[in-house]
C-alpha cells in the first residue's frame, strides 16, 4: 500500500508511490504467468479468474492511494485540503473506468464493443451534461492550477455576460466582478463582491476570464473622465490638477497627476485626469477628482443634449 506521506515534494510522492505500484504489478504478473501451474493447479478456472480479478482490482486501489496522495500533498501544501474530496471522486472514478475495462477484458468480453458502447454513452451523456462537466473539470483545474486562492482579491472580466454599452465613443466596457474569493466548490467559485453579496460565477467562465489581482499598497492608474460645454477653457480644467493632488497628497508626491484632452465635439469637449493611486475604490477615486476639479472650474452651463 503506498504511504501517505506527511510531507515531501508531490512529484517524488506520486513517483515513490506508483514505483510500489509496478513492483506490485510486477510482482502479480510473475505470480500467475511463471508460477501459475505451480500454485494455482488445484484450483478450477473460475476460482483463477477470481484471483485474477482479485489482483487488478489490488493494483488500481493502490494506483487510486498513489494519485490521491500526491494531490493530496498539493492541496495541503496550498492550504486547500478542503477539496480532497472532489479530487479523490475524480480520480478514482477515472482509474475505476479502467479497472471495469480490464475485468471486462479479464472475463473475455468483447473489448472493441466495450469501447464502442462506452463512446456512444459518453457522447450521450456529454450532451445532456455539457455544462454540468465543462464547470466541473473548470474547477478541478482551478484548484489543481491555483491561479487564486480562497481570501485572494481578484477582479473577473468576462465577455460571457456581454460588454456595457459606453458612455464615451471607443469605450466599450466588459463586465467587472471585483471581490474576495470565498471559495472554489466544483461547480462554482464563490466571490463576495466589493459592492456587497455573494456571485457564484460557474467554474467554466472563470477559467476562460481575464483574472485582475490588485496588489494592496501598489499605485494603479485611475483614469477619470469628464465632458464639459465647449466655452469653458481647457486651462480652467488643467490649472485644477494641484488641487486633485492635493485630494491625494500622499499619491501625487510619487506621480503627480496628469491631463488629457480626450475628445471633442460641436458642443462639448471631454477631459481626462489619469492618477496613480493605491486605492481600490474607483468611486472614493472619482468624487475626489471631480470634487477638486468643480472646485476650480465652478457651475457651468448645462451640456445640449447629443
């Protein structure tokens, strides 16, 4: 029986165990091909066949023990022990297809018609389960991957859900599902969202997402759109940018903010104020930049409808 190891590296693991493995494989084929007249004369055909049977279905349990404990060893290493049991349905349901082939073989049923019927059942079954089986081999992927982890924030975009249509021509927006991942079940990944809830994104869009991971303290660009009426002055709006600075003192000494002119129209023109900041809220970044630039501007007519 291969060990279960308290620790170790996985891949030495899985190869320590499966070596046991083909030693007892080994070690069984000699037994019944070299020895089989030997020990197993008094014994009528069946009774053969059953050690026979007996022997494969040894060697895929210890073949089963021998991934189980290096995934095993994965997951505690990456303090996701809390999905061993998924791994270990999925794996020993798929060593246990192969063991049933080999008592089919063993017993002298047809295996070519074996195949045949398990294909057309597959094909039947991964119709009527699609979804079902592209999430769940998504999240077996997902926990085998780790691209994040349970309490990581991350940020999904996906154009499984369609894309907002802009405020602003050339701004085509995707849909944005920032928060932090509760957990990775097997057909979904948890996330408790920053504007507050809990989505269960299916495990086949997640993995097929773009995966965004703010690192905490770390400036990222904050670009904040504004249009104003074509009368008011383009410097009226950039001399306001020592006063966006001073909305982030801390921020503006390491990269003082910047000024673009975005677009323009018969009657109106857009602005852009970019700003690197550690904050995540892009709401809390928002009001102060607008906030500091009405300050300087002041009320201005109201923009004609376009």
């Amino acid at each position: 029986m291969p060990p279960e190891p308290e620790d170790g590296h996985p891949l030495r693991t899985l190869i320590r165990n499966l070596v046991l493995v083909v030693i007892l494989a080994v070690g069984l084929f000699v037994f019944f091909v070299v020895f089989n007249k030997r020990f197993l004369s008094p014994l009528n055909d069946t009774e053969v066949l059953l050690l026979e049977a007996g022997a494969v279905l040894l060697v895929a349990w210890a073949t089963a023990r021998a991934f189980t404990s290096a995934a095993n060893e994965v997951l505690r290493r990456r303090s996701q022990i809390q999905h061993g049991a998924t791994i270990r349905i999925f794996l020993n349901l798929i060593i246990g297809v192969v063991a049933i082939l080999a008592l089919f073989h063993l017993a002298g049923v047809d295996t070519e018609s074996i195949f045949l019927g398990s294909a057309f059942a597959g094909i039947v079954l991964g119709l009527a389960a699609q979804t079902v089986l592209a999430n769940v081999f998504a999240g077996l992927l997902i926990v085998m991957a780790s691209p994040f982890r349970p309490g990581d924030r991350v940020s999904f975009i996906s154009s499984s859900y369609g894309a907002f249509p802009p405020s602003y021509p050339h701004e085509m927006v995707y849909p944005h599902y920032a928060g932090v991942v509760v957990d990775v079940e097997l057909l979904y990944t948890i996330l408790r969202l920053d504007s507050g809830g809990t989505a269960k994104l299916p495990n086949s869009v997640v993995l097929g997402a773009l995966v965004l991971q703010p690192n905490p303290g770390v400036p990222r660009a904050h670009r904040v759109r504004m249009t104003f009426p074509l009368a008011t002055p383009v410097k009226s709006v950039e001399a306001a940018l020592p006063d966006v600075a001073a909305a982030f003192p801390t921020d503006s000494a390491r990269a003082p903010p910047q000024f673009e002119v975005a677009d323009i129209s018969a009657a109106t023109w857009d602005a852009v104020i970019v700003l690197w900041s550690p904050i995540l809220d892009e709401g809390l970044v928002r009001d102060r930049v607008m906030r500091a630039v009405l300050g300087r501007v002041g009320p201005t007519p109201p923009v004609p409808a376009r």
